[in-house]
C-alpha cells in the first residue's frame, strides 16, 4: 500500500472512530443531535476517502476500488446503527441496566478495533495485527454472550420487545462491521 494510500485510509478510519463517539454519546445523551453528527462524520468520511484514492494511480485501480467499497459498506452499517438509536431516541425507549452497559461496552470496543485497524494500516506490521484478530475475535464471543444474557432477560419480563429488537440490531451491525474490518485488514499486505 503506497503511503498516500494508507494515510486517506488512516484518516477515513479514525474519522469513522469519532463517528462511533457520537453514537455512544446520542445513546447516553438520547439527544439527535449527536446521531446527526454521527452521519455528518461518516459522509464526510467517505467523500474524502474517495476523492483521495481518485487521486491516486491508476495502476491499483481494483484495490482502491474494493477499499472503498469496504468502507462504504462500513459507513453504511454504522448509518444503520445510527438508525437504530434514533429509533431509540424518538420512541423513548428505555433499556435494562444491563442491556445499557453491554451496548456501552460494545460502542467503546468496537472504537478499540476501529483504531487498532487504523494502526494497522498506517503500521503495517504483524504486532498489529495479531492485536487485531485478538480483538475481532474478542468482539464477536462478546457479542455472543451478550445474546444469551439478552435472551435471559427478556425471558425474566426485564426487556420489552421494542428496546429488544434495537439492543440485537446494534449488536448484529457492530458484528457486520467488524467482518468488513477484517475484510480491509486482509488485503492490507503485512510487511
């Protein structure tokens, strides 16, 4: 990866990470003005992405091409998660305690593989990513076990079916989203 390349990219991640603040903020706050912030970050992401790699040669035009189209569908995914808190936010929808420190947990670890992905590309060793399987792998056991407790509650009456089906929404786009970072990851060549 040229070193123009791996900085747009660097740059489109951590902007995409700054995205995911704002959704754990406007999940906190219950405030749109944090999810529309949210948007505005990703759509500004992705146009700069993709005026940068445009900006590049064409002699890897296929690999800009399936980058971005990665990232797009990253940006899309996160939209969705976005869609899904203001679903939230306007229907007032409470969660459990429980089901409000999972999200939490969920929004802060997927910002951690956001960022170890941008240290992987901007990097580019095997150290990162090693830690970046470990996380991918950690996320998707968490998500897991965040289901069973989820069906345990909503099987003890804690849970109420219009917060439950936004709870899994957000946990089954955090899980497609950290399947599209390890798309990115593996066409990223290890030095």
């Amino acid at each position: 990866m040229t070193k123009k390349k791996g900085a747009a990219l660097f740059d489109a991640l951590n902007t995409l990470c700054e995205m995911v603040d704002h959704i754990k903020t406007g999940f906190f706050s219950s405030k749109m003005e944090d999810i529309d912030n949210a948007v505005k970050l990703g759509a500004n992401a992705l146009a700069k992405l993709e005026g940068d790699l445009a900006g590049l040669s064409a002699e890897n035009a296929a690999n800009n091409a399936e980058i971005l189209a990665i990232v797009r569908t990253v940006n899309d995914l996160l939209l969705g998660v976005c869609k899904d808190m203001e679903a939230k936010i306007r229907g007032r929808i409470l969660f459990s305690k429980k089901a409000v420190l999972e999200t939490s947990y969920s929004l802060r670890e997927l910002r951690s593989l956001f960022e170890i992905t941008a240290d992987f590309v901007k990097f580019n060793d095997q150290f990162a990513f090693e830690l970046f399987k470990e996380k991918q792998s950690g996320l998707e056991e968490l998500r897991k076990n965040f289901i069973a407790n989820h069906e345990a509650r909503l099987f003890e009456g804690v849970c109420i079916s219009n917060g439950a089906a936004i709870y899994l929404n957000v946990l089954a786009g955090i899980s497609n989203i950290t399947m599209q970072l390890t798309r990115l990851v593996f066409i990223v060549p290890v030095s």
